[in-house]
C-alpha cells in the first residue's frame, strides 16, 4: 500500500497515482520473504472464503461470523503491532527478560492447543463429548498464554518487518477461541448468556472480548475502546448506580458468553461485516487495483477543475464518490485530500479551508447512496426495512448536503476572489469521455440492485466488472492483480471488521442491561413537553456516542440507545434510524473530536482542532437536514411527487440561505451582520417545511436582495 502522490506529466497537467491507494498507519508492519508470502495468502484467502460462502456454499451462520472474527483478529495482529513502528529499525532480537515472559506463554499456549486437538479428536473419532477437565484445563492455559501475550506486545517494541513472539501468539489464541466456540456450539446457543454457563466458557469468551479490544485499539485508536470499557464497567456497576442507570448485575460467566452471542459480537454489526462490508471492500480493492478509482478524480478535475475555486468542487465530487464506497471518513480524508488539499491552496483556499472543505466532503461521502459507506446495510439489518427503500430515501438528503458544500465552496471563492485552474494543468476531457465506460462498475452495481438482484449478488457482479473493464486500459488486471486486489480487500477490511465487533460488545451491553429501553422512557418523558428538544436532545447523544468512531461502528451504537427512543415517541423507522446514522456520520466534523478534521489538519498543516471547527462550518447544513426529515418526512421519498418536488426545492432554497449567511456573500455581493441574520432567518424558516413559513423566508430573501441592490445603487451614486 502506498501513499497518494500528486504528479505533473511532461506536459505540466495535473493527475494522480494510487488515489485509492491507503498509507500504512503508524503500527503496520511491512512483511516480505517467506512471512510476507504467507500473510498474503491468508488474506487472499479470507477473501476468498467470504466470496465463496457468499455466492456459492453458505456456512452455517454462527459458524460462518466465528470464522469471520477470528480470521479478522489473526490477519490483524500480524499486519499490525501494539505500538508505532520505527521504520528504520532491523530484525529486533529477544532480551533475557522476554525469554521470561516467552517461555510460559509459549507452554501455556503449547498446553492449550494439546487439550483443543485432544478435545477435537475425542468428538471427531470417538463421537464422544471432551471431559470437563479438558475444558478447564484448556480455558486455563488459554487465559495465561493470552494474558502474557497482551501484557509482552505492550512492553517490549516489534520489528516493523517481523512478527515479534507475542503477537504470534494473539494469532494462535484467535484460532484456539474460535476452535472452542465451533467445539462446542451446539451447547453455546442453548447456555451462553444464561446462568447455567460454566467457567471455562466464561474464560473463552472473556479471552476473546480482549482479543477484541486490543485490535480495536491497534487499528481505531482509544476513543471507541474507552466507549465500550464504559459499558463494560457499567455492566458490573448498575447495582450501585442511582436512578435509571440501576441494574440487578450478572455474573461474570453469563455477561461474557451473553457477549459472544447473536445479541452481542455474533449480532447484527458482525452480520453486515461478514457480509456486506467484506464485500464492498473488496470491491472497493478493485477499483484501486483497476484505477478506476483514479478515474473518477481525474473526471472530476477535467469536469470542474476550471470552475471557481476548481480544486475545493473536485474534492466535492471525488470524495463523495469515494467516500460512499471506503466506510470511513478519516480514510477518505487521507485517500483524495493528498491530492485535493494542496491544490486548494494553490488556487488560493486558506490551507484551514482546504482542510474543512476536504473533511465535510469526505464525510458525506458516508451518506452517499447506494452503499452510504456500508451504513445502508447496517440500517436495513437492524430496522427490516428493504435496502432499495433506503437507498431511495436517501437521495435527496445526500443531494442537499453536497449542494450545500458546494454553495459553501463557490460562495467563498467569489467573495476571496478565487478563480479555478488553468485548462493546460488539467486532464483532458475528451480524452477522458472516451474512457466513461469506467463508470460501469458503479452503473452496474446501481443497476442490478435495482432490478431486484440481493445486495450480495450485485456487489459481486460490480466488482468482477472492475476487473473486467481493466483489460481495456493500461492496467490490466492478470492473475497477480485479481490476488493482489484480494489481498488488499482483506488488510482494508481488518478495521472495520474490528470495530464492528467491538461495537457488537457495546450493543450486547445494551441489550442486557436494558438500557436503551429506559433512554427510550426517559426521551418520552421530553417529548412531553417538546418534540423539538427530544430531538436535539437525540442528537446530542448520537454525535457524543459516535466521536472519534468509524461510521458503521457509530451508528450501530447510536442505533441501539437512541433510535428506539425516537421510535417511542411516535416517529417512524425510517427517519429514526436517517436522524441517527446522519448524526453518527457527522461525529466525524464535529469538535472536539472530529477525526475526518484532524485528518484533513495533518494534510494541510494546520491546527486540527481549529480545522475541525472549519469543517464543521462547511457541513453545517447537514447538522439540519435530520430536523427536516421529522417535519417534512417526504425529503425520504415519503409523499406524493408533487411533496417530494416542493419539499426538495424549498429546503434547496434553504440550505443556499443558509450557506450565504454563514459565507457573508449573497448573490452579487457581501452582505452586512444584520443582513446575514435575516438570511439564516429566512434559511431556517424555508427548512422548516410549511408553506407559510416557506412563503416567509422566501420574503425575508426578496427583502434583502432588494437592500443589497439599493446599497449598491446608493454606492453607484455618491460621488468619488
């Protein structure tokens, strides 16, 4: 994986190299030999596992997510270490102190893996049940080789092109949790989470959650790892807590196999990772592999390049066409703003704009249908509702929020004076128009879901035609491409596929403990009094619990405390679930944890925190829209035509109210402070919905379109 490099050919024109392409973060190792070829083919082959359980021969479904978890958690630990790499070092040599630790970690482990093959061979050959020592004995020495594992990674530094000894041994642990799980799975559905589970299940589960959270924080950072230690300590707290938060508290054996449950880490969040992400990744790994990611930036620079402020409109529509697909806003941040944000500030963009401007594109790219960064599936697993209905209501939402970037963008350019770049630094247009059968895959995908194929099917279809349309361009996708584009697909799925887990633990917390049922009472309780204050109340809460997280991993946990709430209250699936994915998508622009910002700051060189305030100026918009789908429901495709056209035409008029009295220039010309506070008046009465209020705000527009002409005129006027 490389970084994205911005070039200039002989000719001066501007293009890119690997667009799509990922950075290694700052604790990835970089493997080669014998090592390197063996990661590979694990990875190629957890694609390839999916690919086939997804189109060919289903696993069973408990089966197929334990798999799915564990492959994640051994691909993981050996792509990643516990602490930053220093690329320059060598091969690093055991000291007399981690013989110490090695030793009984690797005779613990030895000790586990005899009893799990033991055990395997008693059922396999004998048809016989393990003893219960075998259990014990192998939950035991699990639980120390793990424990020792863990504490060694954090202690003592690895190689960054080596897997050091504890590592190797989270990978074998991963395999023996699974081993267990798959052992005894008949007896898990019917005793994990109940009172009759016994320890040493309790043990594996406990090993596993850990195995977890470790990886979550390798590949996410702390936020969502501090999150779910909250809930975790809540889970054995709610007997001392006053008020709502009081539960009657669980034992430790069935809290932890409740965890590795359908209701918890085996739930909906690893459904849509083993299925769907794992397979719009992959996709995604193709596109890159077929530069036909590199295609869709280069379309939108000869598309918009010479436009005002050209470079800030080609990070609108790049990153809304990449970000739909990469499920992660910081990721597409890195992905297109190497490219974008240096441009910007060629052009004449404040490098803190060029950094805002690239973070709120980026993140919309989340809310982008048809895949909506993997956050469509998610909605349609949890609510029921048909993914095609989702991706058709949120058209028109994903449409205000790039129209308003793109006021935004072209309001400030025209104030700043800005103009766009030269013809002969661009891609040709008409050299690229005859590449446009490129935009197949994506045409494909739309297509097909829209003739009814399952998401499954039309994902695969999509992405064998990005391997397809490749042969007719320089880069040929051969065999070593395709395994190339396979392994990749699997290292850009390991986060996700951590975090979706770890975010199955806060969910199986929830569903325990009932806390989401008594936020939903408690938000009842509100709405009482105000609709309006329930709702930003929700709204607090979504952005507060998706901070500092990816968006599936957000949303899955704004979806289990707030969206029942919102539905307690006499609102829809539909818009509760819209109102809290916007919301968990937007935590990413929102101060002060906002990591797309922070991302965008490290581009540009500017202040993250103060980018991040910049980026959450330029998506403001979209902090609205989620109001407007409760007051005017027909924005998610629920009314007649005639509904769906005013309302998408007044809350367009709105959002560009909106965007010029936060820029300060309407129409023609700046405006004063009085002036922008009857427009974001105005704005906020057009969003509102009604036709009375829309007549009124559309009133206050013509009043002081009329004053800005008069000034003018009084301007003309006077004398010199």
């Amino acid at each position: 994986m490389t970084q994205v490099t911005l070039t200039e050919d002989a000719t001066g024109k501007i293009g890119n190299e690997g667009v799509a392409d990922i950075p290694l973060s700052h604790n990835e190792r970089v493997l080669s030999g014998m090592l390197g070829k063996t990661v590979f083919l694990a990875c190629v082959f957890f694609t390839v596992l999916h690919l086939y359980a997804l189109n060919i021969a289903p696993i069973e479904t408990w089966t197929f997510r334990i798999i799915h978890v564990a492959g994640g958690l051994a691909i993981g630990f050996a792509i990643t270490a516990a602490m930053s790499l220093d690329r320059s070092d060598g091969a690093s040599k055991v000291t007399r102190r981690e013989w110490l630790a090695l030793i009984p970690a690797m005779l613990a482990l030895g000790y586990a893996t005899f009893c799990m093959l033991y055990a395997w061979f008693l059922r396999e050959a004998h048809g016989a049940a393990p003893a219960s020592w075998i259990m014990v004995h192998f939950s035991w020495s699990l639980s120390a080789a793990a424990a020792i594992a863990l504490v060694g990674s954090w202690v003592w530094r690895s190689s960054s092109r080596s897997i050091n000894w504890a590592d190797l041994i989270l990978i074998v642990v991963s395999t023996l949790v699974a081993a267990y799980l798959m052992l005894v799975l008949g007896r898990w559905r019917m005793s994990a989470g109940m009172p009759m589970a016994n320890q040493a299940d309790m043990m594996v589960a406990a090993v596993g959650v850990a195995l977890i959270m470790e990886l979550t924080r390798r590949v996410a950072g702390l936020a969502l790892i501090i999150i779910t230690s909250v809930f975790l300590v809540y889970s054995f707290a709610g007997p001392f807590l006053p008020g709502m938060l009081e539960h009657r508290g669980y034992s430790a054996s069935r809290f932890f196999t409740y965890l590795y449950t359908d209701n918890g880490v085996l739930g909906p969040t690893t459904a849509v990772s083993s299925t769907y992400i794992i397979l719009f990744i992959t996709f995604a790994a193709f596109l890159q592999a077929s530069r036909v990611g590199d295609y869709f930036v280069n379309f939108a620079f000869a598309v918009a390049g010479r436009a005002r402020g050209g470079p800030a409109k080609v990070a609108v529509f790049a990153s809304g066409l990449m970000g739909m697909i990469n499920g992660t806003s910081a990721g597409n941040v890195v992905a297109t703003g190497s490219m974008t944000i240096p441009l910007m500030k060629k052009v004449g963009y404040h490098p803190r704009s060029a950094g805002g401007i690239e973070a709120a594109a980026s993140t919309g790219g989340q809310i982008v249908p048809p895949i909506m960064g993997a956050g469509a599936f998610i909605m349609a697993e949890v609510t029921g509702i048909p993914y095609t209905d989702i991706a058709i209501a949120a058209l028109i939402p994903a449409a205000l929020y790039f129209l308003s970037i793109f006021l935004m963008v072209d309001l400030e350019a025209r104030r700043d004076g800005m103009q766009g770049l030269p013809r002969e630094q661009l891609p040709v247009f008409g050299k690229l128009i005859k590449q446009v059968y490129l935009f197949l895959p994506i045409i494909i995908l739309i297509t097909t879901l829209f003739m009814g194929y399952s998401v499954i099917r039309a994902g695969t279809l999509a992405m064998l035609s990005a391997a397809v349309v490749s042969w007719f361009t320089p880069h040929w996708m051969g065999p070593k491409a395709l395994l190339n584009a396979l392994s990749l697909g699997a290292r850009m799925a390991i986060p996700l596929i951590a975090v979706c887990a770890c975010a199955g633990i806060i969910v199986g917390v929830i569903s325990l403990t009932g806390i989401g049922a008594r936020f939903a009472s408690m938000l009842l309780g509100i709405a009482d009094a105000s609709h309006l204050l329930a709702l930003f109340f929700a709204m607090c809460i979504s952005i507060l619990l998706g901070m500092g997280m990816p968006t599936t991993a957000a949303y899955a946990v704004a979806a289990s405390v707030v969206a029942p709430g919102l539905q307690e209250i006499g609102i829809s699936p539909l818009v509760s679930h819209f109102f809290v994915f916007y919301y968990a998508v937007l935590s990413a622009i929102t101060p002060p944890v906002a990591l797309a910002g922070y991302a965008a700051a490290a581009i540009s060189g500017t202040d993250p925190l103060k980018t991040a305030v910049t980026s959450f100026k330029f998506g403001l918009s979209a902090f609205i829209v989620p109001f407007m789908f409760f007051y005017s429901p027909a924005l998610l495709m629920d009314g007649t035509g005639l509904e769906i056209l005013r309302v998408a035409i007044t809350a367009g008029v709105g959002i560009y109210l909106l965007a010029a009295a936060v820029q300060g220039w309407f129409l023609n010309g700046r405006v004063n402070p009085a002036q922008r506070a009857m427009l974001l008046a105005a704005a906020l009465l057009m969003i509102a919905g009604g036709w009375m209020t829309d007549l009124l705000g559309v009133g206050i527009g013509v009043l002081v379109f009329t004053w800005q002409i008069t000034s003018m005129k009084c301007k003309l006027k006077a004398p010199a």
